[in-house]
C-alpha cells in the first residue's frame, strides 16, 4: 500500500502542482465550517461512490484511496493557468505535452484521447513506466506501473481521476501471452521479440515505453492484468458521474472496448490462463 501511494505521488506529474483554484465567494458558502474542500466538491461532482475505499490521503486539493481490487483511484483540483493550458490542445498537442510529461516521470505514453467540450478539452491518458524507474526504494524493479488518467475542464479549476495499477508477479506475462498468440497465427517474428516505441511519433522510439502488447485488441488475453483493469474501470467511474460535459461517445467507446474484449475473451479463451493470473498490487 505505501509502495503504491509513493507511486501515485511519484508519478502524478507537474501539473498537480499548479495549487488550489481560487476560493468561492463568501455569498457560494453558507459558512466556513459547512464548506466542502475543492477536492470534496470534486468528489461529490464525479459522482463517485467510494463506499468501501479505504482513504490514504486527504488534502484540500487531493484525494487518494484504496479500492479492495488494489486499484488506486486519485482524485485532483488542479488550478487553470491562461499560460499553460494543455486542455485547449488538438489531438497531437496533446499527444506532445503528455509525453513529455510521462518522460520527466521516467514513464511514456501507452494512449492519449482528446475531445473538445464547451468550456475547454477532455483529455484521457495513459502512461507506463517501471516502478524502480519512480521508487527509489524500489530501485531496480522491473515491475509495471500504468497510469490512467481524465481530466475535465471547469471553470475555474481542472478536475481530474487518476487510477494506478501494478503488476504483480510475475512481471511480463501479457507480453508473453500476445507473443504466443500473434505466433500461433504466423503474426510474430521471435527474432524481432516485442521492442518498445511509441504509439503515435516514431521519433520518440528511443525513450518510448509502449510494446505491442499494450494494445486494446489484447486485454481479452489478460483481463486480470493491471492495465486492462483500470481500462475496464474508468468508463465505469465516468458513466456514475453527475458531469453533464462528459463526452458520451468517450464513455461510450471505452465501455464498449471493455465489453467487447470481455466478450471475446469468454468466446474465444474459455479457461484462459490469462483469467488467473496474479492481480495483486506485489512488485518486483
């Protein structure tokens, strides 16, 4: 649980630094002693039900529990800055900012999904890096950590769900379960092995962290591995939410990933070693 907490804070970037949006006006709140916090009136906003979470931490900005899977789902108030402002970027925009966010995390980019709303740009992505890369008690791990994370513009704030997830041991079984698929149908070349590179600017290879085995098309061999469960969880989290600027098709497209890739994967692998592999949030 610490290690992951570490994690979080580790990982979570630059941007959770921004601080606290500014405070409402004395006439928006009955009293101080009544006032939600940002990130309370954050939670309450998202909708999420966090009955039976344990909560790790609590400021007024930031909100970090612990859901019985081993999932950890933070939630974040983030200040809006007119000179920094990644929310009103195009889909390569985005794509740019976030990786080199990722990098300065030691982490790279696995997805990033933009879609423009009223009041700025909705942004879902999603980061890979090695926990001894972000822990340096952990120094050496070889252990994944995945990163999912959406953010909503607000004014005058950004609210923000991030979910974080490790694998456990052993490490590299999705990998090694999409290299045995793609040969049983003649797709692999075992010379090659499965190099990392980045899924959008192939001029980002050498720092990229993304491999094949990443792709959406795979969590159907590995739905107990940690990133397709936290793709499974999110669009269940955003579809509770009181949000009315959530992007449906957004929504819609991740659940049906989700739904589908579950569905193919009972069809096609019934009895999956993948179904019993370790979900644990244990590293390396």
């Amino acid at each position: 649980m610490k290690l992951l907490l570490a994690l979080a804070l580790a990982l979570a970037g630059p941007l959770a630094c921004l601080g606290a949006p500014p405070a409402p006006a004395a006439s928006e709140a009955a009293s101080a002693s009544t006032l939600l916090s940002p990130v309370r009136q954050w939670e309450r906003l998202a909708g999420l039900d966090t009955s039976g979470w344990r909560l790790l931490q609590e400021a007024p900005t930031l909100l970090v529990f612990m859901r019985p899977d081993g999932i950890l789902v933070q939630l974040d108030v983030l200040a809006r800055r007119a000179d920094h402002d990644p929310y009103l970027y195009d889909q390569r925009q985005a794509q740019d900012f976030f990786r080199d966010d990722a990098r300065r995390q030691k982490a790279g980019l696995v997805e990033v999904r933009v879609q423009r709303m009223e009041h700025g740009t909705f942004v879902l992505v999603t980061t890979k890096g090695k926990i001894g890369d972000a822990v340096p008690s952990q120094a050496g791990s070889l252990a994944n950590a995945y990163t999912m994370v959406a953010d909503f513009p607000m004014a005058p704030a950004i609210g923000e769900i991030r979910l974080f997830a490790v694998e456990g041991q052993p490490t590299g079984w999705r990998e090694a379960l999409v290299i045995a698929a793609r040969h049983a149908t003649g797709q692999n070349d075992t010379s090659a092995g499965m190099p990392p590179h980045d899924p959008y600017d192939a001029r980002f290879d050498a720092t990229a962290t993304y491999m094949d085995s990443d792709a959406r098309e795979w969590d159907r061999l590995a739905p107990a591995h940690p990133l397709t469960r936290i793709r499974a969880l999110m669009p269940q989290l955003l579809l509770r939410s009181k949000l009315v600027d959530v992007p449906a098709t957004v929504v819609a497209n991740l659940a049906a990933d989700a739904e589908a890739n579950e569905a193919a994967r009972k069809s096609k692998f019934p009895g999956s070693v993948s179904a019993d592999a370790p979900a644990s949030a244990a590293s390396r």
